[in-house]
C-alpha cells in the first residue's frame, strides 16, 4: 500500500484520509497540518463568536483522538514550504524552527484558501480582523471577551460577512454592514439581497451598500471605515470578509499548474498535471456538472466530496467528482437563502436560453397554523425545458434548506422543469402541500414559458 | 374540443379539471360531485377536529368561487349512480331526488375511497364515526361540540388514527389507541413504530397493539370498547380508521375493469379498459415505479399527479404516470416520520436482494443549539447497490419530509446508495453537515455492505 501525505488538516485533508482508512484499514496515512486543530468545522466560526458554541473544541468535527483512533497518523503544526516531486519529499517547518522532510508515494494538497485582502488602506491596524482558521478567530474571541466592543464594521456582505452581522447583533453590538455591490449576497438574486438586508435592518443593522471602501483608520479609540460614496462609519472592531483566493503558493512548488481562477488544475480524478501529486478542496477549480468546466467554488461539502475521491484514487481507486451545482444555504437571524444551479444570467452567459420565474406560496398549507411564506426563482432553459437553477429565501424553519437540495437532486439527473411534477414528494398539511412548493413552483415556470410564447391565448 | 366530465370533486377530480383548463382555456369542463364541498383537503381533518384550523372553510384548497373562476362548471350534490359507455351518458341523483342525465366526450372517474369497515359488531352505535369525508368531519365535530366528550378509543394505529390520537389529546380529551399489528404505523419499520408509541404514551395516550377488536357496547353512557386478547377500554366516543377501500360501484355499472387489489384498472396513461373513460386518485391501481407493477396506495400526492395525466391526455395529452414510490409523511405531536420506496420486505418479496442499516445522527451540526436526533433506516440492493428506500424519524423541524424526499428523488432515478455521495447538497451548521444527513445514512449504509462482506478484514 502507497504511503499517503494530506498537506492540509481541514476538509479536504481529512477526507481524504478518513476514505482512505475506511477502504484500506491497512494504508499508512498522515495528515500535515499548519495549526493545531486538525478536522475543525471553520463554517461553524462565527456561531462561535456569537457565543452560540460556548466551547471552540466543540467546532472539531472530530477530535484528534476521533482521528488517531481511525489510525490517521497527524503532523500538526508543520507548515509546508516546498513539495519535490522527484524525489517525493516534503519540506516543513515546524513550530520550534526546525526543518524536516516527509517522504510520500502520493500526496493530497489540500491548502485550502486565504482571506482575499481587498484594496483598503489600513487593514493593519489593531482591531482590524480577517477571518478564516482558528486562530484568526481566537484574535477575535479575545479582542470580544478583553476589550467589550459596542461597535463593529464588517466589510463584505456575502455568507461570512452576513453571518458575522447576526452573531455580534445577538452579541449586543452595534453592528454596519459595508457592501461592494448594489445588494448583500450577491451570490442570488437583487430582490433576494434586497429581502435579506431588510431582515438585518429589522435586527438594528446598518447596511451600506454600493460602497467602494477605501480606508480603514484611527478615530477618538475606534476604527473609521470610509468609503465612497460619501461613506463613514466607526466602530470598536472591524472584520474583513470579502471573499477567499486559494491558497496554491505550496504546490507551485512542485509545479503543479494553475488553472484560470488562479486555483490548482486538476482533473476530475483530483490529479493535478504532477504525476503522485492530488490535491481538492478551495485550493482547486471545480467541475461544474451543468457548465461542464472547471469554475472556483470554494465550498465545505465540495471540499469533502473531492477529498473523498483524492484518497480513493491515491489507493488506486477509480473515482471521479460528479460536479458541483453550487448549492449552498445560509442562516441569517430567522431566513435561510439557498441556491442551487444557475441563476437567469449565468446560464445565459453559459449559452442557454434560459426564463427565470419567481413564485410565492407557504411552506405548508395555510390552513395549518405557522406557515411561512417561501420565495422561489426558478431558472430553466426555454428550448429544452432543463431545470437549470432555484433560489429559495424564506423562513429557515421552513424547510428552505432540504427544498433547494430536490432541486439539487433533479438538476443532477437534468430533469426538465416539467418534469419536477413527476417526483413522488412526502406531504402532510403541517409540512407541505400536495404538490410540494418546489413543485408549484416548477409548475409556476411552465405555466409562463408558455404564456411567453402564446401571449394571443392567454389574452382571450 | 371535447366535452370532459368529472366525477369526484376531490383531489383527481380537480387536478383533472384544472389541467384541462390551463391547457386549454377554451374548453369545457364538469366535476360533478355528491357532496357540497369540492377540493376539501381531506387530509386536513384530523387539525379541524384539534381545533387547529379554526373554521372547516379553510380546508379547501381552493374555494367553490375560485373553482368556478377557472372556469370549471360544478355539479354539487349530484349523485352518479350509473354511467352508459355507449350513449357517454353519466346518471345521478340530485339533492331533491330528481334523477338526472349529463352526456360526455370523456369521462374522468375520481370516486376515491370509502373507510374500510372492520369486523366488529357496534359500528351503528351512536358515538361511532368513521372520517373520510367533510360529512363524517361535521358530525364528529358536532359531537366534540354539543357533547364535550371528556375521552375517546381510536381503532386503528395508521396515519389518520395516529393524527387523531394527537388531535382529540390536543383538545384535552383522554385517548385511547386500539392497533391490530403488534406496532402502531405499520407502513414503517417496526421499531420506528415503538419510537411512535412512546410519542404517544408520552402524552398521555394508552397505546394498546396486538389487538383485535371484536365490538363495541354501551356502557353506562360510554362506549366500551372490547378486543382479544383481553382488551376493554371505554371512552365517550369512538373513532374508526383502518384503512380505505377503494370506490369502484359506479365505474362498474360501465364495465370498467376491476384490478387485483378491487380498485380500478388503469393504464400508465391513466385509461381504463373502456373507451373515453379515464380514473384517477384513491379508487384506482397506482403503478409503482420501482417494483413495475401496479399496487394500491391511495395518497393525496398521487391523486393529484394522476388526475393532472388523466385531464392532459382527455384532451389529446399523451403523458405517461411516472409512478409512485409510496413517499409519505406524518407528523404526531413533536415527531415527524416519513418513508419512500420499499421496506427491506417489501423488496424481498419482490426480488431484490436487500439489506436494511439503521443510523442515527443530528439534524445539523450538533454544536450548534438546538440539534435534533435524526434516525435513518437505508434500504439498497446488495448486488446492484440501487437504493430501494428510506424511512426517517425524527423531529418534525429537522427537516424530515424534504430530506425523506431526497431519498424519492434519488429513486426516481435509480441512483445508487453510493452516487447519493455525489448529490451537492446544501449545508450551513445551522441546518446541516458537510454530509448531509441523508448522505451520511448512505454511506453508513455503504460502509456496513463492505463489512457484510468482509468480515475478516474488519476484524483485523
């Protein structure tokens, strides 16, 4: 059996691993990781800091024992800074200075990504926060704990940036919210991030967007975030989160290639160009199952899937990633937002010709008591009828989450809009409705596909 | 265009009648219906009589006015009691006993199902009800209301009695649940069963399976309830709900076939053996998508898909039934438990050769507050690893019925227990894991098949 090395101890390292164990309990396997904290959930840091997790431990999705005890051999704290792939050696640092190299038969890069640092004077200052790995949010936790900040700025309106907004309100804290793009969470639909910054606003944020910040600086004991136009807001703490670059500098090393999102190429099998050398997770491109091409998708459950399918072809396996959808969901105080697939202008720009259909109904039937209203925009291609996308926003106890994923399921097996209707979807009043929201919403898209085309019938 | 008659105002009947018109604006359409009450939500009984749903009104999916607004033409309170195929003539009897005759192109029969009535002696007592109907709702729920009865016995331990369980306890009433199998909801596996049964108890309600009831007495102005072995139980009144049969007395006097289970037989086109005569919903066969043969499983879900085919193709349509996977969910106070596909008996006795693992894991991460236990039961074919079926249990707010419906999409295509990995699912720890749930059961799934196999390696 191959020595396998994992540079990387979070998802897509351990994934990898953990496979690899699970197919050969005979494999030898070592983690080599930069920090200390192998396997941590870093999606779970800002219910961290809102103090919802009271104990940072319990963010391991496994402790070092859970895997030591699978027989995964751990490096912590050996920082990786050069791969060479001919003689098969690692070169690391560890925490007292000293160097060591690690031999492998096949290696798995999983460097993960770095907070992209945007164009902004003064990120350097103290009370001046990236976040991304533990430590970062260790910085975090004591500046909250020893200094009480009142205030905080957060640069960035995407998941981390949203999710930091609802972790330091329900802290206490006066929380302003500064974003690039005409709406927060770009990554769905205007009216969506329209809906989604009412819900901050409804919980005392202050959302700024349109705004091109440009420096951060001291005033009176706080930051002053400015931007233009015509921005300025101050608070005790500000935290960056506009977005993460992967994370390859390692494996340039070996000269592994990069592809066109400055992430490492690789094929489906997790092969890089280097022959041995693997590497998932959000240092790669990613197959995008209805793009049919790499796109950078950096996210936990991709990150586990091809980590999954590097250990298993490292061992000899013959795997390959089935593809992203992009499918995502995030929490903000009571709404869940999720996407899954394309939105209208996407698959547009991927060559189809693609309808959007928004649509609203309950997330149950009404006459039962505590339904919530849902959103939908569904994409589809007007030629074929393929699903192409769903967005959903709505009351996150409204089954926002599991609903976006039947839509995962069916754009997986390209099924049509159309053909959501045949799926054979559980119901009982206090959880849905006969035909499932997803399905009315589906059928909602036919229904206008067809208008837009018989505009004369319809008028009658 | 033809003119297309309906007979049945329920689910079929409608989903018929809808389609139609939103195929073809010009058309015209009848339902002709026994009742008063078209497009009641049947399903949602059991929360009129909690009291849940404050006025029986809301029940409807769509009010008479909304119907008509359609453009569909209502026959209320007409009886059908014969159809001649020849002379496309339906007869019915009115409210006022007149006979009338209604002509038809097709024929679209949605008669649905009547309550299976047990051998036991004292169903025509007073303070015996069946439910099915808005009828039989009216009159138990002038019994709650003029009686206050302080206490009741539930015959039968199936989806309706169980939410009546919930209903008449919710109301403050003492219940009593009588089942014949020796677990209550026996269309899941028998210990998600006992996990329901505790649900109940935990309530306050006396659960007693195992049991055949052989009559029902007067008793000092009760009911008593007596079964063997040894069971008596009295309670103020008594509600009756073991199962349905289907409604086939009129399509007979056409000379509809009748198929192996007494519902009528249909093609996947939902045609009868009779020309211009199309059925749908409770009183017909349902094809079955993974076993490829019809069975009977009367569900609101399918009787909606069906009585949409039946309309399409009554108008010159020709779309197929895709086929049911006998997806279904119910919610019993706290707990909601759903299932798809087939039982590992089920498809033993169809062939398959079929492994069942249970697993449990939460909801979403479970560092996150308010984790819910979720209990999975995968079914797989061992030879062909195609996933079979699902069953979940667990808290209704974690997302039970949509993730069950992963699973049914899944079916539906025939994936197998292993290409669930592949699905891109949506995940925040707030709702989720990196693996979902439903992947985390497959893989477990996967993992003990290995095991199976090789048991000398694992030992090891």
């Amino acid at each position: 059996m191959p020595q396998v090395l994992m540079i990387g101890g979070s998802d897509a390292g351990i994934s990898a691993a953990l496979r690899i164990r699970e197919l050969s309990p005979s494999s030898e396997v070592t983690v080599m990781l930069a920090d200390d904290y192998p396997n941590f959930s870093i999606c779970g840091l800002p219910f961290y800091l809102s103090g919802e997790v009271t104990d940072w431990r319990n963010l391991a999705h496994r402790t070092k024992d859970d895997i030591l005890r699978e027989g995964i051999h751990l490096l912590a704290n050996h920082r990786a800074t050069a791969i060479n792939p001919d003689q098969r050696l690692v070169t690391a640092i560890q925490a007292n200075g000293s160097q060591v190299q690690v031999p492998y038969d096949k290696l798995i890069i999983g460097t993960g990504a770095i907070p992209r640092a945007p164009q902004v004077e003064g990120l350097d200052l103290p009370g001046v926060y990236f976040l991304r790995w533990m430590g970062d949010s260790f910085r975090v936790n004591q500046h909250l704990v020893e200094q009480n900040p009142r205030s905080a700025v957060i640069i960035g309106g995407g998941y981390i940036g949203l999710e930091m907004a609802d972790a330091l309100t329900l802290r206490g804290m006066a929380v302003t919210l500064v974003e690039h793009s005409p709406t927060v969470l770009k990554t769905v639909h205007a009216s969506f991030g329209e809906r989604v910054a009412e819900e901050l606003q409804s919980h005392g944020i202050i959302v700024a967007t349109g705004i091109s910040v440009e420096r951060i600086e001291q005033h009176n004991h706080q930051l002053r975030v400015v931007g233009s136009p015509g921005f300025s807001a101050t608070g005790d703490l500000v935290l960056v989160a506009v977005g993460a670059v992967p994370a390859t500098e390692l494996a340039q090393t070996a000269g592994v290639t990069i592809g066109d999102y400055g992430s490492i190429r690789v094929n489906r099998r997790m092969e890089t160009n280097v022959p041995h050398i693997y590497a998932a997770g959000d240092c790669v491109e990613t197959w995008h199952r209805l793009l049919q091409k790499p796109v950078y998708l950096p996210l936990g459950t991709t990150a586990h899937k091809q980590g999954r399918i590097a250990g298993e072809n490292a061992i000899g396996g013959d795997r390959e990633f089935d593809g992203t959808l992009g499918t995502q969901v995030v929490k903000v105080f009571e709404l869940a937002i999720a996407r899954t697939g394309l939105r209208e202008a996407e698959a547009e720009q991927a060559g189809f010709q693609s309808r959007t259909v928004e649509f609203e109904t309950w997330h149950h039937k009404v006459y039962y008591p505590g339904a919530h209203p849902l959103r939908f925009r569904v994409t589809g291609d007007v030629r074929t009828g393929q699903l192409l996308g769903a967005q959903i926003i709505g009351h996150y106890q409204g089954e926002v989450a599991k609903r976006v994923d039947i839509f995962a399921a069916a754009i997986h097996h390209g099924m049509t809009v159309e053909q959501m209707s045949d799926l054979d979807l559980s119901y009982t009043p206090p959880l849905s409705s006969p035909w499932d929201p997803v399905q009315m919403a589906a059928q909602a898209w036919v229904k206008q596909v067809r208008k837009d085309r018989e505009p004369a019938l319809v008028s009658i």
